[in-house]
C-alpha cells in the first residue's frame, strides 16, 4: 500500500514539474529601457493556464530611498519572483499586450525611483 502511494505521489510530481517546464518553454523573454531616467526593465512573459500572460519582473533598478512596499510598487510575489499587479478584468492575453503592460509599468516605475511620484 505504502508503495502505490509513493508512486502516485511521484507521478504527481511528476506531472507538476513536466507542466512548469512547458510553460516556461512557452515564456518570452523582454527587456525596456526607458527614457525617463534611463533604466533597463527585464521581464520575463508567461502564459498561465486561464489565458492571461504574467509579466515576471527578472531585473530592475533599485528603488534607492523609496519604498519597496508592494502596494506602492505594483509588483506581486509568487513566493519565488516579483511580477507586475494588474488587475485581473485588464491582465494581458497575450505578449503584444504584455509589452504594453511591461512597457507602461517600466515608465512609471522608472518615474517613481526617480521623485517616489506614485503610479496613479
């Protein structure tokens, strides 16, 4: 009995880790530089199984003196990563709207490193 439990559990796994590994060889790879203040963003695009695409923030300037709160931010944390808060009727469905997101959170985050000027 023991046994058939441990081959469900690994083949559990398994399946888990063959599903991350699709979805990450579907991810795209993205980086912005913007003009306000010269920053380089680097993202990374994944597709999630409901259909939207989650902006993952793989590297940023520091936010010097301002606050790295995730509310002033607009990042969320997976536990493993920081991606880009959008709200769920808004998130991208596909990587033309995801580089509008990546794009638009770049520049506003870029402003408020810069004079903490919040997003909104």
């Amino acid at each position: 009995m023991m046994t058939l439990l441990f081959l469900v559990a690994l083949i559990i796994v398994a399946a888990i880790l063959i599903a991350h590994a699709i979805e990450r060889a579907q991810a795209i790879n993205a980086t912005y530089t913007t003009t306000v203040g010269r920053h380089r963003f680097d993202f990374e695009f994944v597709p999630l199984s409901d259909g939207t695409v989650r902006l993952y923030v793989l590297g940023q300037p520091s936010y010097g003196h301002q606050s790295t709160d995730l509310v002033a931010t607009h990042r969320y944390y997976d536990g493993d990563r920081h991606y880009v808060c959008v709200h769920d009727h808004l998130a991208p469905r596909n990587c033309s709207e995801a580089r509008g997101w990546a794009d638009y959170w770049s520049r506003k985050t870029s402003a408020y490193i810069a004079d903490g000027r919040p997003f909104a």
